[in-house]
C-alpha cells in the first residue's frame, strides 16, 4: 500500500484530520469559534495577526489560536490575518525570529545540535528555570511582550540530494536551514536560505539546495506524501525542534485588563500543549505509512562532521554570552539548566 493510500484508507486518516482540527474540546465551541464576533459588538477591539509563512500547516497554530482568542474574551477581541508584519499588533513563528535585534533570542526557540534539549527539558527551563522571565526582559526592550503558544516537534532529520561526509561537504552548499543552524553553517562556507516548505522537493531535485531541514507538524510528511529527496540524514540539526511564540506590542499588552492578560496567556499555553500533539500524532501517521524500501536512504552524519558543528555552535554561543550582560545571564541560566538536566556542556 502506497503511503497516500495509506491516509485515505485507514485509521491513519481519522489521526491525521483530528491532529489538524485539534483546537475544539467539543462541537459547542468549535462551532462558536468558528463565527466572527458581530463587527458592531459594542467594545470589540479587532487585532491584525500576521505569522511567519510555513511556520504551521492551515487551520493550525496562529489561526487555530486566532479564533480560541476570539471565543474566550466573548467577542471583545476580532483577530485579522495579514501578510504583513508593519501592519500587525500580533505576530506567530518561530521565538527565535528577532535574533535580528538580539542574538540570544535564539535560546528561547531552542538550540541545535548537541546544544539543543528535547521539548519537555526546554520548556522545563522556560517555565520554571527561569527562561521565560528572561525572555520577557530581553523582548520588552525591543517594545514586544512574548507568549509561548506552539512547537514544531522535533526534527524529523535532513533530507540531502548529496552526501553530507564532512565539514568539506558544507563549503559553497546552498542549504534550507534557519535559525542559530544557519549561523553555523555560515562558518563553514554555507549559504543558508530559507524556501516555502511547497518548494522544498523541487529545489532539492534540481539542485538549487543540497540539503534540507524543515520543521512543522506535518514536516513528518511532505505535502505530496512523498520523501523530499533521496536521503536524510538522522536525528536532524535542530534536534529537539523549535518554539514559536505569539508576540504582541508590549503597548497593546500593558492596556489590557489583568483578566484579558490571562486569557490570552492560557489560550496561548493551550495552543502549545495543542501543537506538540499535533507533531506527535503526525509522527505516528508517517511511523506507520509504507515506503519503498530503498527511498529514502537513512544515514547518520558522521561523528567528524557532527564533532565539528557541535564546536562552531558552542563558541557562536559564548560570543552571545559575550556580547553583553544581557547575552551573559540567559546564557548561564540556559547552561545552568542543561547542567541540572545532567547534559554536557561543551566548552
């Protein structure tokens, strides 16, 4: 049985069509969230959303918590999806997307390589070890006030068009990676870019990209239900997938009323919780739909090419750290936590 099959035919399906409808507990309120508030409901505010393009699949993340927010403040907020993110109040994707403004923005998306913790050890950290604080401090002097509200799930690994043997193998490659991983590459003569996910298979058969991480809650199976590309190499750079957050203009969140703070941070939480499902579920499809038996072909980078990644990432790393006070205590704090979780630290 082929793998679309496979969705069409068996239970698979159901787990796949539920995983993407996942934002109702019941028909009561999937059916309120899918009306838009009255626009003339008196003291209804409308907020316009804009999420970073390939983040999640349609109908999940930003547009699923989208209208959680509209059904749990009664209407008093409207949220818009735009493009563009001059024009938006709020924005979605990765927690990791302002490193333009502050390298260590890049801890609270969560790091690769061997740098990196699964899910629950990072959000562990950021829940209660303190990271979450810290991020709040660093966003709040860009004017922003972040909500954790999803995860990619982990990494599914790097699909390659070429063999990836060495550090070599990276010099001049043109590669789809994004993040703290794209600032490794770099040292190694990479060219990262970033493609819409609709492209990746495209690129990776014509050469355009030698190799590929994509990360999302279908990144387990490509939109064609198809491997991307001949190999892919296990577990993936950014190992234990990424956080995305919800970010609003700190202006916007310091007017609201202590009681719609709340709302928007466990609707927000809840959307997380909601997203790790979705990857797991997605996981456990891909787990069980046949492929051929030779496509793809999995490998494992080798130990001189992942030694030397694990390198670059430690001393891009303590040059955040060196960068300013800022850098220095998110820095500790995040290396502190690895530490109590027993993991070690590269120096």
């Amino acid at each position: 049985m082929d793998r679309r099959d496979f969705l069409k035919t068996t239970g698979a399906a159901a787990v796949a069509g539920s995983a993407a409808t996942a934002s109702a507990r019941g028909a009561d309120e999937e059916a309120a969230a899918q009306q838009p508030a009255p626009a003339a409901l008196a003291g209804t505010r409308l907020l316009r959303l804009a999420a970073e393009p390939g983040t999640v699949s349609p109908g999940l993340g930003p547009e699923r918590l989208a209208k959680r927010i509209e059904t749990a403040t009664g209407g008093r907020y409207r949220i818009e999806m735009v493009s563009s993110r001059a024009d938006a109040e709020l924005t979605y994707g990765c927690a990791g997307r302002h490193a333009s403004l502050h390298r260590a923005f890049a801890f609270f998306a969560g790091l690769p390589f061997a740098q990196g913790l699964d899910a629950a050890d990072h959000h562990a950290w950021l829940a209660v070890g303190g990271g979450e604080m810290l991020l709040e401090e660093l966003a709040a002097q860009f004017g922003l006030k972040p909500l954790i509200a999803g995860h990619t799930g982990a990494s599914i690994g790097v699909w390659a068009s070429a063999r990836l043997e060495s550090a070599a193998d990276l010099a001049g490659a043109t590669l789809h990676v994004s993040g703290l991983a794209a600032d490794v590459m770099r040292t190694f003569g990479a060219q990262p870019v970033e493609l819409p996910p609709l492209q990746l298979k495209a690129a990776l058969a014509d050469g355009r990209v030698r190799a590929a991480e994509w990360l999302g809650p279908l990144s387990a199976v490509s939109p064609d239900l198809g491997p991307l590309a001949q190999r892919v190499y296990e577990p993936g750079f950014q190992r234990g997938g990424a956080v995305l957050s919800l970010d609003l203009r700190k202006p916007l969140w310091d007017a609201m009323s202590p009681a719609d703070q709340a709302v928007l941070a466990a609707c927000a939480a809840q959307e997380y919780s909601l997203s790790l499902a979705d990857a797991r579920a997605h996981a456990l499809v891909a787990s069980q739909v046949a492929a051929p038996a030779k496509w793809p072909v999995r490998l494992g980078l080798s130990d001189g090419l992942t030694d030397a990644l694990d390198r670059a990432c430690a001393e891009i790393l303590e040059a955040v750290a060196a960068s300013d006070p800022d850098g220095r205590r998110i820095y500790d704090s995040y290396q502190a936590f690895r530490a109590l979780m027993h993991d070690d630290v590269l120096i």
